[in-house]
C-alpha cells in the first residue's frame, strides 16, 4: 500500500526533524553550561569583602555542578549523533558584586526555562532517559537561583509562566 508507505516516510521525517531540533537546543543548553562554569568560576574569585565570603564559596560549588551538567548534556549530544558545541555564550563581567551575583541569577533563570522546554522536547519523541536527566539538573540549578536570590535579598523569579 503505498499510501501508508507515504505516511510512514513523513512520520520519518518529522521524528528526524524533532530529533535535530532537539540536538541544536540541547548545545545551546550546553554553551549555556560553560558560560555559567566561567562566570562561576571568575566570580567567585573576583567578589570580596566579608558580606559576600558566604555566597563566594557557594559559586564555586555551582562551578562545580555546572560542570556536571555539561558532561551529561555534551554527553547525551553524542548519544543523538551530534556534536558537542565548544563555544560558550558570552560572559558579561561587571566590578560590582550585587550585579555580577545579578547576572548569575539571570542565567539561572533563562536556564531553568529552557531546560523545562527541553524536558517537554525530548518526551514528545519518547526519549524519557533523558528528561529524568533534565529534571535532576533543573531541580539543581533551582538550588542555584535560590541561593542567589538570597544573597541578594529578593524573591526567587517565577519561571512558571509558560505552564512548564
Ligand atoms: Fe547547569
Ligand atoms: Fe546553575
């Protein structure tokens, strides 16, 4: 029946289509990682002053972690037959503590609500290993957001706004 040979070919396509689209998200998630390994990593060396030791030393620790994420998302790249990006997004840099502690909580932010996104992407082609993945980092870079809104004092952002 060449009709449903047809409509094989086209179920074909858009799960190949579905696929790259979630490779070329999931390196945008990995360029997001080692901007937030360099940010960490200098920030946590550049803030002084005893107000801001405490949270000095939980940078690094998300350093750490950031790390993490970005073995696992590179990791799973691979797996989908892509190639892990080598480039980061752009770190801004900034001599005042409370705006580089600001930055920090942005990017957590756009990251948490991307990887939400990427969560929805990767169960909609049945690849489940992958979103438990995703929810075990988001539920980590929650911890990050937390912890920077505290130093700052504010409420943690609401990225609840797309139904994710
Ligand atoms: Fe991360
Ligand atoms: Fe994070």
């Amino acid at each position: 029946m060449p009709q449903l040979a047809e409509k094989d070919q086209h179920q074909e396509q858009d799960r190949k289509q579905a696929m790259k689209e979630l490779v070329d998200a999931l390196n945008e998630d990995l360029a997001r990682e080692y901007q937030a390994i360099i940010a960490y990593t200098v920030y946590s060396n550049v803030l002084k002053g005893a107000q801001w030791m405490n949270i000095a030393d939980e940078l690094k620790k998300h350093a750490a972690e950031e790390l993490q994420h970005a073995l696992i998302i590179a990791d799973q790249i691979d797996y989908l037959g892509g190639m892990p990006t080598a480039t980061p997004k752009p770190v801004k840099v900034s001599e005042k503590p409370e705006e580089m502690i600001r930055f920090d909580l942005d990017n957590e932010t756009e990251t948490i609500r991307n990887y939400r996104r990427r969560v929805k992407q990767a169960e909609a082609i049945g690849h489940y290993a992958l979103a438990e993945q995703l929810r075990t980092i988001i539920s980590q870079e929650q911890e990050h957001q937390h912890d920077l809104a505290t130093a700052l004092g504010i409420d943690v952002p609401d990225v609840f706004c797309e139904g994710a």
